[in-house]
C-alpha cells in the first residue's frame, strides 16, 4: 500500500481545524482551490465516484452537462489551429461559467450573483453561420465586444507560456493601476443591458408600514380574481407576493393600490398605496430603473388613473411611452429563438429575435434553466408583457385618435397560437384575440381609404358597387375573427362574448365606420349607406354598457372613453334622421341609461373618484342641450315626402333578439353566422342609392313611443334603423367635418354642433 508522505497541515485548514488533503500531484489543498479549478477538482471527483460505481444523480449530470460542453469544442480543437480570439472569448467564458455552477463556493470566493455582475450569455453558433448578433443595433454590438476583455497585447509576440494568445500578459499585472481602473470603467459603461431593479426597504410599501403582509396577499388574491380580466399581462402563478415583491416595488405596490381601489373597506388604505405608487413612478423615471415588471406596472396604472384637473391632463399616454421605451430597451419586442438554431430553421433574422438564455440573463436569471418550468413561465412573461402592451397601446389610441407608436413586430405578427400552451393563463386567449384583432386593423383600414380615393380617380365608377365592396371586407374581416375566436373566448352555444370584449370589437367597428364617413374621398352614396352602419354599432355600444353594467364595475377609463364617443357618434347622426322621426328622442333617452353606468361605475366606491363618472356627468350635459336645440328646430315642421334610405340594410337572423338582461351580449349569431352586425346593401328595385322613394304611406312615427334601444337585440336595432320613417336627410349626406378630430379624434372641447 502506497502511502503518502507525511506532511504539516497548511495554515487554512489549520484555522478552521479541519483535515488537510492533499495529493501527489497536486501542489497545494483542496481548501485552497478556488474558481475554476475547485471547479474541476469537483468534476474530477465525479468522475471518479462515477467509475467506481458510487455516483449520484447529481454526478450523473455533471458528467452530462460536460459531455456537452467537451462535444461543442472537441471539433474546433480538432479542426484547426487554435484561435487566440475563440479561446479568449467564447469557450473559456462558457466552460468556466458553467463549471462555477456546479462548484460550491465559500465566502471568500463566491462570486456576486445579482444582475449587475451576471455575465451575459455569448452565443455560440455554428461553424459557417454568417450572421452577427445585434448587428442591427450599435449599443448591444458594442456590449458584445466588451465581452471579449482583450488584452491589449494578445496577439502580440510577448505571449506568455501555456496557451497562445494568453488572457493575462506577464506584463499586464505591473501596469499602473490607474489605467486599469480607467480600462475597468471603460468596459462596465459598454456591458449589456441589464435589469435596474426598484427594490429595497426604503420604497417596499411593506418595510414602510403602508401595508401588511396579510393584507397584501388578500390585495393580490383580489387584484387576479376580479381585475385581471380587464388588465391583461400578468400571469397569476408567477406575480405571487413574494416574487413580485422582490421583483419591483412599482408594481407590487399599483397591484395592491389597484385593489384597494374597488373594495370599500380599503379607502384610507388605497389613497395611502395610490400615492405611493405615484411617487415610485418618477421615482423609476429619474433613477432609470428597467425590468419587465416595471412595464407591467405602468400597464396596470394605466386602466384607472385619476383625472386630472383638465381633460388633456392625462397621462395615459406618457405611461404607456414610458413602458414602450422600457420594454424595447430590454428586448422584449424579439422573438425567443435559441442562438444555435440555423436562420433558416428560425425564418427570422438574427437582429429579430434574442436567445431565451441572454433574455433570462438580461432579466438576472442567468442561472435558471430556459427549458424548465420556471425558465419557461419567466420566459413567457416577457411575450406576455409585449402582447399586452400592444393591445393597450392599440387601444388607448384608437379611442384618444393618436397616432400608433408600439411597432408591429414579427413576434405580434405571428401570436394566432401562441395561447395554445400548457402554461397558458385563462386570459391569454382574450388576449391574443384582441390583439389579432388591432393588428388586422390596419390593413383594413387602408383597403377602404384606399377603395375611396381610387372612386375619386375614376369618375366612372359606380358608386354603389363601392360600397358594396367596402361592405363585403369589413364584413368579411369581422366574420373571420368571429369564426376564430368567437367559441374561444365566448361562453354558451352562440359564443357570447364578455362584455368588456364586446364593447372593444364594437367600437372597432365604429371606428371604421366613422373613418369612412369622414374619409375626405368617400363618395356621398357610401356615407349614406354608412351612417346607418355606424349608427348600428355606436347603439350596440352603449346597449352592451348598460346590460353588462354588473360585470363593468371595474371598467377602465379607456373603455368610458369608447362609450362616450359612441354617444356622441349616435348624437350626432341622430340629428341628421327625418323630421318625422322620433330616433333621435329615442338615442337621446339610450345616452341618459348609458351616463347613468358611467356615473355609478365611476364611483363603485366612495374613494374610487374614476374618469368615467365625469364622461358620465358630461354626457348629460350634451343631451340636455341637444334636447334643448331640437325643440327649437322642430317648432316650424315642413310637408314634404319622407326620404328615403340610401339603401336597405338587413341583418342575419332577424326577430331572434335576446332581451334577457343577464349580461349577454348578443354578439354572434348561431349556426355558422357568428356577426350580427352583417348589413347586406341592397338598393330598391329601380332606383339609384342617392334618389328618394316616392309615394310612401308610412304611419306617423309621432304617434309610436320611443324605442327602448337598451332591451333591444341586434338584430332589432338593425331593423328598426332600416324602417323608411327613421331615414337620415340626403340633404345632410355630406356632413361639415372638415377637421378630423371631430370622429378620429373626438375633440371634446370642440365637439361638433354642441359649441364646446
């Protein structure tokens, strides 16, 4: 039996009294290892537990995990001459990274693991791959080449002993220390984006005493039971209150605020976490603090912020420019595509996509695994985040009339199935369904702008076969996404949406509908076959308002902005009806049911003080003096034939309107025709779309009572809008908007025939 010489224990394992062991050809203990070789000192020993039959589970993937790594630079060693640029730069970083992971350090050597000391991953591609990451943005390629940490004279003669082109010169360690601290900064300034996380005792709301720990979780329970359907972006087993909390204090504190805002014993409690997160707001802004959680909680701001001192005292807008610049920053507009996956496979470009591991790194989770539950949950909360944040974005200016700002990339481009997934959240699927819906839009609304300004250039064209062109592609688009989505996302056999959903793709289709009436190319036929049509979906509405006001208590201000403009969308056509038309009396009393909601939603509690009941309170007024002004003008009524429609508009399944009150939301049809809002343009026999029909007996509508639009079905409103005596005046076709803003935009101090 060899034995080893005898020999005095060295001075750390004396300290800490433990045995000093030692071999033959090692020149020093395994206490002292440290880095990279207690890494392999480790390795080793698993190799041999492994060899003489006594390993772990643990061994079992160490080895593994070594295989791999020894397969992906067996073949560059073998191949050619060994690159200075490759060993300094790529395989040495990842195999000492990984092999620190497996080593257990102590404290002298453990290295720091929060995000600003996390390195990032570099991608390993494939021998004859051609591409550069980042190539497309100068800030990130520059962050990639601080990775090297060239030596300044590595490719120079002086190399030292061992492997060419050594990392350390031996006269790197007697260089001024100075200009290593200069070359040090240098670097760090040029490093990657990395999270900037609002976090500590100072602003957490619990360390401050805003709130306890119980009442945060029953804050949270609250906020993903009742509220997360109308803030989409958040995934309930992640955003718990520990994670979350250690995550950002910004949205730790809007969730619970938010909250607090919708339960009437939390009132001194929601002023008190509302203020909070207010400050934490500027707070992000002027520290610069980035992480996807911030995102999120400027989205979650958004939906129910107070109102300002005036109506253009919103921050709705600066909020959600603050998320996109934030979210762009750490890339959350990139597809997740592993860094060795070739760009064909992939189809996307290099400059598109970013690899899941640099994404978990750039978010300080460097050491979490992408392909597990946990790496797959953090990495879909990112796609989460920019899903949500394109619908919001969409949303919130298509309702104020601005100008899109959230691109539309490849990753919303291509998110049809991406609710389909084991570790979907319920409100995923609402959420892709809305988003293909603003994305389609587009298109949409550049066919018909462009249909309209091509009628222009041919004078020759029939006026009514446009329209029934435009016709068939609104119809054709809103019947598609019915069809895929309208049993998804619906409840019953008929696939009734839920009310918030209902009342976004109504005003969708309002918005298209005013845009065509107020396109300056339009032809006078089409807005008279569209003012019926927008007529239709500004009454749907507001009916799905009222009947759903018990789901809409927590409704945000983006959707009272919605409501009101259908209001005054239906006001405003309203006036243009027959004067023997009792329509507009009957959209008037429809517009006082709809304020109503607005005021009581507004004020769900004592302390919610939301937007709403001031559209609410404001719709009130414009009614009152719209009532005002239409007695004055009908004091002096003129004999003369009624006019008739521009065309006869019918709808599918008519006489099946559903006036129970329980929250439906009537809009999808049965058996394959899932749009009730289909109109077919059918001209009477023998007469233009722009001539009167003559000889029409119709009853005195003077003598009928008003029509209760609220208990009405679709299918109901339709015809109604379609009798001869509800006809708007031919003589008002082509309507005095020559500033946009009155539909585009809505300029509420301006609104048109109210002198606001």
């Amino acid at each position: 039996m060899l034995r080893h010489p005898k020999q005095a224990a060295c001075l750390v394992c004396r300290k800490s009294k433990i045995k000093c062991d030692w071999s033959l050809d090692r020149n020093e203990c395994k206490s002292k290892l440290k880095g990279s070789n207690k890494a392999l000192f480790q390795i080793e020993q698993a190799v041999r537990r492994v060899q003489s039959g006594k390993q772990t589970s643990e061994d079992n993937e160490t080895i593994l995990a070594l295989r791999q790594l020894l397969g992906e630079v067996g073949g560059t060693y073998s191949a050619r001459p060994l690159n200075p640029v490759a060993v300094e730069s790529n395989e040495p970083s990842r195999v000492d990274d990984d092999a620190n992971n497996l080593a257990y350090s102590d404290d002298e050597d453990e290295t720091d693991a929060s995000p600003e000391h996390q390195p990032f991953v570099i991608a390993h591609h494939r021998e004859g791959s051609l591409t550069v990451d980042d190539a497309e943005n100068p800030l990130q390629l520059l962050a990639r080449a601080s990775n090297l940490q060239l030596s300044p004279t590595a490719s120079g003669t002086g190399n030292s002993p061992g492997l060419p082109g050594s990392l350390v010169h031996p006269g790197a360690r007697n260089q001024p220390h100075d200009e290593d601290d200069g070359d040090s900064e240098i670097q760090s300034f040029f490093t990657g984006v990395r999270v900037n996380l609002d976090t500590g005792e100072d602003i957490d709301p619990i360390d401050m005493g805003l709130v306890t720990e119980r009442e945060a979780e029953e804050l949270f329970d609250y906020f993903h039971k009742n509220l997360a359907h109308t803030r989409w972006g958040l995934d309930p087993k992640l955003y718990t209150v520990p994670f979350t909390r250690s995550r950002s204090a910004f949205l730790f504190t809007s969730i619970m605020a938010a909250s607090a805002l919708f339960r009437l014993q939390d009132g001194a409690l929601s002023k008190r976490l509302s203020r909070h997160a207010k400050n934490l707001a500027h707070r992000v802004v002027v520290q610069q603090h980035k992480s996807v959680e911030i995102v999120l909680a400027f989205m979650v701001n958004v939906p129910w912020m107070f109102p300002g001192h005036h109506s253009s005292d919103d921050e709705t807008p600066w909020y959600t420019a603050m998320a996109t610049s934030i979210a762009i920053d750490l890339s959350l507009h990139k597809l997740l595509v592993p860094a060795d996956m070739p760009a064909t496979a992939a189809d996307v470009t290099r400059g598109d996509c970013v690899d899941p591991r640099t994404a978990l790194a750039m978010d300080g989770f460097g050491q979490v695994d992408p392909a597990s539950e946990f790496g797959r949950r953090l990495l879909r909360r990112r796609e989460r985040c920019w899903i949500a944040l394109f619908v919001l974005e969409r949303g919130m200016s298509l309702a104020r009339g601005r100008n899109f700002t959230v691109p539309l990339t490849r990753s919303v481009r291509d998110c049809d199935q991406w609710h389909r997934s084991d570790i979907a959240d319920s409100q995923d699927s609402h959420l892709v369904s809305i988003a293909v819906l603003r994305r389609d839009l587009d298109g949409v609304f550049a066919t018909v702008r462009a249909m309209c300004d091509g009628s222009q250039k041919n004078n020759a064209s029939d006026s009514s076969l446009i329209a029934q062109s435009i016709q068939g592609i609104i119809e054709r688009f809103f019947d598609q996404w019915h069809a895929d989505w309208g049993m998804s996302i619906g409840s019953g056999p008929q696939g009734e949406l839920p009310p918030y959903v209902n009342i976004l793709v109504a005003h969708t289709r309002l918005s298209i509908y005013s845009g065509v009436i107020n396109h300056p190319t339009a032809p006078i036929e089409v807005r008279q076959f569209f003012r019926t049509a927008g007529m239709s979906s500004a009454l749907t509405v507001l009916r799905v308002a009222i009947r759903g006001e018990t789901v809409l208590r927590s409704m945000p201000n983006n959707t009272a902005i919605m409501i009101t403009f259908a209001a005054c969308f239906a006001l405003t056509i309203s006036a243009y009806a027959s004067g023997s038309s009792n329509l507009a009396p009957s959209v008037r009393t429809l517009i006082e049911e709809a304020a109503g909601v607005l005021e009581r939603v507004g004020n769900t509690t004592p302390h919610r003080n939301g937007l709403p009941s001031l559209y609410g309170r404001y719709l009130r007024i414009i009614v009152k003096k719209a009532a005002t002004a239409a007695d004055g003008h009908s004091t002096a009524p003129v004999a003369a034939p009624h006019p008739a429609p521009a065309a006869i508009i019918t709808g599918g399944n008519r006489g099946e309107g559903r006036s129970n009150d329980n929250n439906n939301n009537n809009n999808n049809n049965n058996s394959g025709d899932n749009n009730n809002h289909q109109f077919n343009l059918v001209p009477a026999p023998g007469v233009s779309l722009s001539l009167p029909l003559a000889d029409a007996d119709y009853l005195n509508p003077q003598t009928q009572p008003q029509m209760t639009f609220s208990a009405m079905s679709d299918e109901q409103i339709i015809e109604i809008l379609n009798q001869p005596h509800n006809a708007f005046d031919p003589a008002g076709a082509n309507f005095l908007w020559e500033d946009m803003n009155n539909f585009e935009g809505l300029s509420w101090p301006n609104m048109h025939g109210f002198n606001f």
